[in-house]
C-alpha cells in the first residue's frame, strides 16, 4: 500500500511538471500534496500497527494477599535408640556362660555372660579365709583391750589386720565382676558376637543392647545455617519408609561446628510410634524463618533478566511489568519483599511469553 501512494505521487507530480506554473506556487502545491499524503500513510500505519496490537494473550493469574510465610530447612537424618550400647568384657578369659539371645529383653545390671574366673574365685576363698581369722583374732583382742588387758599396739594391730584382709576381700570381689558382661541399661539384646569357649577381650567383641522404646532423629546442619536453627525450633519429621510423619521439636542442637564437614549435630526426640526402628533414614524439614505478612509467590511465575528480576501482573486486560527483590524459597513459593502490593493479579500461567503492554484475558483465576 505504501509502494502504491509513493509511485502514484511521483506519477502526479510528474504530470504537473508539465504546466508551466509559478515556482512559489508549485512548491506550495506540492507541499500540500506531500502533506496530505504523510497523512494517509500515518493512518495506514495506525491501521495495520492496531490489528497487529489486537492478538490477545491467554493467562491465568492468582490475586496477590499476605499471608504466612515459613522458611524450611530440609536434612537427611537417621533414627538412632536414646540408649543404644555395647556391652564389653573387661577381662581376657574364655566365655563360660551366655545367658540370653538376640531379642530377649535385659534389665540393668543383669548378668549376660559369664566368663572364666575360677582362680580369681580360690583367691577369694583364701582372702575370706583370711578375712575371717583376722575378724577373730581382733574380737578376742577388743575383749581384752576393753577389760585393760593387753597393749593399745597389739589392738591396733590386730584391727589393721582385720582391716587390710577386709580390702584385699573387697578387691578380689571387684576383680570378678570384670568376668561378667552386665547390661548396663534396660532394652533388648540387638546384637550377639560371643560364642561359648570363645576367649573375650576387652573392647573387640560384646552383645548390643537397645532400648527401642526411646527413639531420636540425628542429623547434621550445614554452617550456613548456624545462625537461624536452634533448640526448640519446630520441625517436621518424615519417615519414607514406615510411611509415618509428626511434628516436634529440636531437642538438641550443637553449638560446635565439626571442622571436617562444617556442619553441627541436631537431635530430635521421638515419641514412640510402631514402624520406627534404628538406622532407619528419616528427612527433617525445620522451621528456620518465618513471617506473619509477608506476600509468597510461586517460584515458576517470576522470570529472570540482565536487569534483575521481575513478574507481570494483569492491569485491566494489560500485563505490566513489575520489578521484584526477592527473600527466601521453600515448597516452591518464593517471598517478595518488594514489588506486589495486596490485590495485585499476579500472572502465572501464560507469562513467560508476554511483553510489557500486551494485551491479556484471563481464562483462569485464583483468589
């Protein structure tokens, strides 16, 4: 059409050139000719530039409100026993006795092996002997030394003999309860590497007892998170594989960061509940930060620029560009500190191929 008002201008202009005409008045014709057609191509432009302009975007949106906002933290853990512990022989000597079995349940102090300590037992059959001549001997001295019979130095005597007897009893006995393997908590016999005949040593083979009734989550929190995790926090804990969740709290949380790993330990205290055994892998999501009034936004809406970043909002069928700062990502909602204000139609579906000023509908909204 443009090519078609150009030719046809220069057509004119070139059948006017054969008049002879006043130059002053010509430049003027022609002046007014060239006028009127700037202006028919103006409204040409105008009309092919509006049903360009006329194509409508499809969206859907979400209206912006303030709600709550909470930051998690999300750690793999593992569920331990709060007692969980190895019952060691403190002595070499060959097993003799092993009085339970992976499964039973164990009271504290009671006697789960016994190893051999015959000799140690004859040395306490001659030290109770001993014991018991010295016993004697100093009674028969008391009496005496009470009726003013005898020296205070023989009565001395004789009660420091009765006295160092009583020890060396006392030591022999405490030598012995080195040849039993004793539980030391209330639980269930986990773990057995003791056979009969077996020669114990300390510290290399023992039973494993567990008190499966009191369970904890252990993980360990990046450094980075030092500063916003603390004891008492809530936290939720997820069980993949028994299937199970609850909601608690941070029983312990380490105030030393393990220079290895540069993380510190967290504990979580777990009622008991069926299905959790030690070792089992659990995930913690804690409850770092949080906001009464803060505006959050999906993550998939907000689109990324050299400039920084940005989401369209739907201004009366017109999707306007609107800078955003952003805060912290959790469960794919992003809090915008600044950008949105209350009521604002944030577009979400349909706004990554949109341009400031174009012009949308909306076929789904959210309130």
């Amino acid at each position: 059409m443009k090519k078609i008002l150009y030719i046809s201008a220069v057509l004119f202009l070139a059948a006017c050139s054969n008049k002879p005409k006043d130059k002053k008045a010509e430049l003027a014709d022609l002046q007014k000719q060239q006028a009127e057609l700037n202006s028919k191509i103006t409204a040409l432009q105008a009309q092919i530039g509006g049903q360009d302009s006329s194509k409508v975007a499809d969206i859907s949106v979400i209206t912006v409100k303030p709600g709550q906002f909470t930051n998690y933290v999300q750690i793999q853990g593992r569920i331990d026993a709060q007692d969980n512990v190895t019952a060691y022989p403190q002595a070499n000597a060959i097993i003799t006795a092993i009085n339970v079995k992976v499964g039973d349940h164990v009271g504290k102090g009671q006697v789960l092996a016994q190893l051999d300590n015959n000799v140690l037992l004859q040395n306490i059959a001659q030290a109770q002997a001993q014991e018991s001549l010295s016993n004697t001997l100093f009674q028969r001295q008391k009496n005496l030394w009470d009726q003013k019979i005898g020296t205070e130095v023989q009565f001395l005597q004789a009660q420091t003999q009765l006295q160092t007897a009583q020890k060396q009893v006392a030591s022999l006995r405490q030598q012995a309860d080195m040849y039993r393997i004793v539980s030391p908590i209330n639980g269930t016999v986990d773990q057995m590497d003791l056979k009969l005949g077996q020669v114990a040593a300390p510290g290399s083979t023992g039973i494993r007892i567990v008190n499966a009734d009191v369970l904890k989550v252990k993980a360990d929190v990046p450094e980075s998170y030092s500063g916003s995790v603390n004891q008492g926090d809530s936290v939720k804990v997820m069980v993949p594989d028994a299937n199970d969740s609850l909601k608690t709290r941070i029983s312990f949380a380490a105030k030393v960061i393990d220079p290895s790993s540069r993380s510190f330990a967290v504990e979580v205290k777990l009622p008991h509940r069926m299905g959790l055994r030690p070792n089992m892998t659990a995930v913690i999501k804690i409850a770092n930060y949080t906001k009464p009034n803060a505006f959050a936004i999906p993550v998939s809406s907000i689109q990324k620029s050299e400039n920084g970043d940005y989401i369209f909002v739907n201004n009366n069928g017109v999707a306007k560009r609107k800078p955003i700062t952003e805060g912290a990502t959790s469960n794919g909602l992003t809090e915008i500190k600044s950008g949105l204000s209350n009521g604002d139609q944030l577009i979400t579906d349909g706004s990554s191929d949109l341009e400031d000023g174009d012009k949308v509908r909306v076929i789904q909204s959210v309130n």
